[in-house]
C-alpha cells in the first residue's frame, strides 16, 4: 500500500489518528481549548510508542499530517493553552482495534463536539459517531452535516437541494433519535456546494445547524 505523505513511524498510528483530530476540530467550527482522548483496544496498548498521543494534539492544534510539527506537538499544545487529558480502554470487543474517541472543546465559543473515529491504515478514517448519533463518513470528500427535526421529506428535500446546486452525493447516512425527533444526515459529496445554498439551507424552520466540512488534506 502506498501511504499518505506523513510523519512516521506509522500511517495507521500518526497520520489517521491526525486526521481524526483534524475531522474533530472541523465539526467543532475552530481550535478547542480543552480535549479529552480515548484510545480504545490495540490503541489503549500502542499509542505512547507510536506517537498517536503527540499525532492526536497536533490534529487538533490544526497541522497536516505531513507536519514536522507533530513531533513536538506537546510543546505547541503548551505555547497554545490547549489542555489534553489521555484514556485508554483495551477491552472494547465491540470497536474496531484501532479507535479514538475525541470530546473536544472550545471554552471561547462555548460550543463541545463528541467524535468517534477509526483509523483503518494508510492514513484512512471513518468518523462512526458524532455527538453520539451514529455515522459513517470518511472526511476525504466534501461533507455536509444536517441537525433538523424528523420531519417527513426531509431527506429527499436536502438531496433536492444538494441536486440543483450541481453537486452528487456520494454517500449518505441519516440518524435519528427517535420518530419525529432530532435528527442527524451526513452527506458525502463529490464536489464542494456553494455558500448561498448553504444560507438558504440554514434559514429552513425544520433545520437546526449545518456543518459543512471541505475535503479534509
């Protein structure tokens, strides 16, 4: 396989779990101040050898995985006032063995985000919850979120929206908490969609918050 441009030692270990923090810190809307980490199973082993702790704090300091930075992301994370406490669980039979679950904050704006992340090697990822609605997305292609009331039509009428604006959705995955409750749609797309569409969707009664996510480098 041929990996991702990256700092070392290992694609899976440094340049996915960056990634995971960079796809955290998007759904957030900026920087946090504070984070807590979970590394669950051959993670909750490996994370303080491989690097994935100082890949973690430089993903959500911002920096590329191809970032010399990441090295010496604790004392960036220091100059930065970002605050990182580590978890491990090495007995998660139910997760994918190497699994992050970042709960990040930002002090300033108030706003926190809950994401749970797999890094699946050569740098790949799949965000499978955010803010514990199930998901499935992989941040490599434009991502659209939707927060929005269940309401019937819902679905077609964003994927309408979507259509017209010349944009295909690559994927999608909706969740809900419940019929005609809180509801969750995460869409993958080809090609980014423009700002205005993003304002007429965000005006729409039924439509709580949009969270647009550009390919994720």
């Amino acid at each position: 396989m041929i990996g991702p441009v990256m700092i070392g030692p290992s694609s899976s270990h440094t340049a996915g779990v960056v990634r995971i923090a960079r796809a955290a810190i998007r759904i957030l809307g900026s920087l946090p101040t504070e984070a807590v980490i979970t590394f669950y199973n051959s993670f909750a082993r490996t994370y303080e050898g491989h690097g994935s702790d100082r890949a973690i704090v430089a993903g959500l300091l911002g920096f590329a995985t191809d970032d010399t930075r990441i090295r010496t992301a604790f004392d960036h994370a220091a100059e930065a006032g970002l605050k990182y406490t580590f978890q491990s669980v090495g007995n998660a039979s139910t997760m994918h063995p190497n699994t992050i679950k970042v709960q990040a904050t930002d002090a300033r704006s108030g706003r926190s985000v809950e994401v749970l992340g797999q890094s699946r090697g050569g740098g790949v990822i799949r965000i499978v919850e955010v803010d514990g609605f199930p998901s499935d997305f992989s941040a490599s292609l434009h991502t659209l979120i939707v927060d929005a009331d269940d309401v019937p039509g819902s679905i077609a009428f964003i994927a309408s929206v979507i259509a017209h604006d010349d944009c295909n959705i690559a994927t999608m995955f909706v969740s809900r908490k419940g019929k005609n409750d809180a509801a969750r749609q995460f869409i993958e797309m080809d090609s980014p969609i423009k700002e205005i569409t993003l304002a007429y969707l965000r005006q729409l009664s039924w439509v709580h918050h949009i969270t647009y996510i550009p390919t994720l480098d």
